[in-house]
C-alpha cells in the first residue's frame, strides 16, 4: 500500500507539467538556412577568385598583331649580337618648313641637321648682293634726307636768333636816342640847340620806334611759322628714323632663325 501511494503521488505531481511541456516547447532554429548558405558560398567564390588572381592569374601585357604581319622563322644557335640590323626609312616625327623672306645664296651653316634649337636661334645665313646693295642706297638716301631735316631746322633757328638781335639792337638804339631826344627837347624849346639838330634826333628816335613795331610783328608771325615748321620737321625725321630701321631690318630676312 505504501509503494502504490507513493506512485501515485509521483504520478500526480507530475501530471499537470506534462501536459504544459506538450503544450509549450521550445522550437529550435535550424543553423544551415538557405540564406545562410548562399552568403557563405557567394563569400567563398569571392576569396576564391582574389586567391586565384594573385597567385595562378597571368597577367603579362598583350599585344594583338594581325596574323599577317607575323614572321615565323626557326630558332638557330649562332653568334650573340646586341642588336638585330633591320634596313629602314626613319620619318621625322614632326616636319617643319621653313620660307625665306629674303632669297640668295647660302652664306652660312649655323646648326647642323639634328641639332637641338631653341626659337630665335640662328640655323644659317643668305647672301643677296643686290639686296645688300638697294639697302645701302636706300639706307644713304634716307641718311640724306635727315641731314637736310636738320639743316632746314637748324637755319630756322638761325633766322630766330637773328630777328632776335635785331630786336635788341633797335631796343638799344631806343635806349640811347630816348633820352637824348627828351633832353634836345627841353633845350630846343629853350632855343638852346639848333632845329635841324633836334629834327635829327627826333628823326632817328621815331624811325627806331616804327622800326621795333614792324620787326617785332614780324618776330611773332614767324614764330608762330617757325614752331609750326620745327613741329613738322621734327615728325618727318622721326618717320625717316623709323624707315632707315625698317631698311635695316630687311638685311635680317637673310639670316634663317629657328
């Protein structure tokens, strides 16, 4: 009896929780998921591919050649040679031309054929007789013509300086012959000189006078001609100036520079 109630009481004790354990159990998460497995696989191939390009992968350079430019020839022991002789045409790479301005004959040979130049460095030198020779007679004339200009302004401040000392001399005589006809004035009124005294100094003083006036008119109208003349000298020399260079110049056409 007493084995048969403890029974019982295990069995009754633990009847409830069964039922709750059936009711209630923990269901498992499968570890191995489609997901799961298709990132892992995807993350193999990956390694894969980076392990087989660094260390199985070639990766020379390729060169693609049409088959009929390839020359297939047998491999033959002989004499080593550090290069192969190949008969060629070598093209320049860039091809320049250059125009004389200026023709003639060669004068000189600066830079020789393959020589490294810089702009402005000379490569050789012409020569044109009859070039040379119309530069130097247009060079002479020009020369010439210069000379003339400043002749022309040279003499036109010389009728400057002379009109001047004409003016002074008249102012000179002025001072002199002023004051002598104020002092034969005051003695010819006092009867002490004679009259044809006092006509003449009275004569010479008013010619001085008039004299001053019309010189000095004069002085101004060909000062306002003078400046105008010097202005265009002076213009006409500096276009001869500007020519005689551009002459000059002509002579560079002949020297060939880079």
């Amino acid at each position: 009896m007493a084995i048969v109630k403890s029974i019982e009481r295990r069995y009754a004790f633990c009847d409830e929780p069964m039922e709750q354990s059936v009711m209630d159990r923990k269901i498992k998460k499968k570890k191995w998921t489609v997901k799961r497995i298709a990132t892992y696989g995807g993350i193999a191939l990956f390694a894969g591919f980076v392990l087989y390009q660094l260390i199985w992968a070639d990766r020379r350079s390729r060169l693609r050649v049409d088959r009929d430019k390839i020359t297939i020839s047998e491999v033959r022991r002989g004499i080593f040679q550090e290069f192969i002789p190949q008969t060629g045409i070598v093209e320049p790479s860039r091809t320049v031309v250059l125009d004389a301005v200026e023709g003639g004959t060669i004068k000189r040979v600066v830079a020789e054929s393959g020589q490294m130049l810089k702009k402005g460095d000379v490569i050789l030198e012409l020569s044109n007789l009859d070039r040379e020779l119309s530069v130097l007679s247009q060079e002479a004339a020009f020369n010439e013509s210069i000379t003339r200009i400043r002749d022309t302004r040279l003499n036109i401040t010389r009728n400057d300086l002379e009109q001047q000392n004409q003016l002074a001399l008249i102012d000179n005589q002025l001072a002199i012959y002023g004051p002598q006809y104020e002092r034969q004035k005051e003695l010819y009124a006092k009867k002490l000189i004679s009259k044809q005294e006092f006509e003449q100094t009275e004569a010479n003083y008013f010619y001085n006078l008039e004299r001053r006036k019309i010189t000095y008119e004069a002085y101004k109208l060909d000062s306002i001609s003078r400046i105008r003349q010097i202005r265009e000298l002076n213009a006409a020399e500096e276009r001869m100036k500007e020519s005689l260079e551009g002459v000059g110049k002509i002579l560079d056409n002949l020297i060939i520079r880079a």
